[in-house]
C-alpha cells in the first residue's frame, strides 16, 4: 500500500476516495476517525489519508487526485460588469441570474 495525500477533513477524503474507486482504482481512507483526538495527538497526524492499494497504479491516482484537486470554476461576466466566479447562480453585486 501507498500513501496518496492527507486530506483537510473527511468529506473530501471521502469524496476523493469514492471518485478514484469509480476509475477502478482500489484505495482506503485510513484515519478517518482521528480528528476528535487532535490536541492529544498533533493535529497534522490526525488527518484523513489516501491509500492506494496497488502501488503499480500510483501514476494514474496521483494523475486522477490531481485534477480532483484543480477542478476548474465556472466564471461568467454579469451586465453590470461585475465577474462572478466559482457556482454561483446571481451576481453578488446587482442580484441578477446567471444567463443562460
């Protein structure tokens, strides 16, 4: 087994694990229960982990986590001239919707 990342909380470790099984890649998350022991033990070893089960695959999980990682925003320009990134669905400036 081979470590891939240590994730800031268990959702996306979760998330991440779930995405890379479904490319058929078998991986674990280990310490996924340690967050409440973090004060007795040093929070930065009570995090989430990756393991992938068959190091021969690391190449294409590390690929896979990567782009997980880097997923790119949806940004759109709003006719008050406000640019609007990330999913939102109206301009924080002037409330309009987002265009079609």
């Amino acid at each position: 087994m081979l470590r891939l990342t240590r994730a800031p909380n268990l959702a996306l470790a979760t998330l991440w694990a779930d995405a890379l099984r479904s490319e058929g890649l078998a991986v674990s998350v280990e310490r996924a229960y340690l967050s409440g022991v973090a004060g007795e033990l040093p929070p930065d070893q009570c995090s989430p982990e990756l393991w992938l089960h068959d190091a021969a695959q690391e190449a294409r999980a590390r690929a896979l986590l990567d782009a997980l990682q880097h997923l790119p925003q949806h940004c759109w320009d709003c006719a008050c001239g406000e640019r609007v990134e990330g999913g939102f669905a109206s301009c924080w400036a002037c409330g309009r919707p987002m265009p079609p």
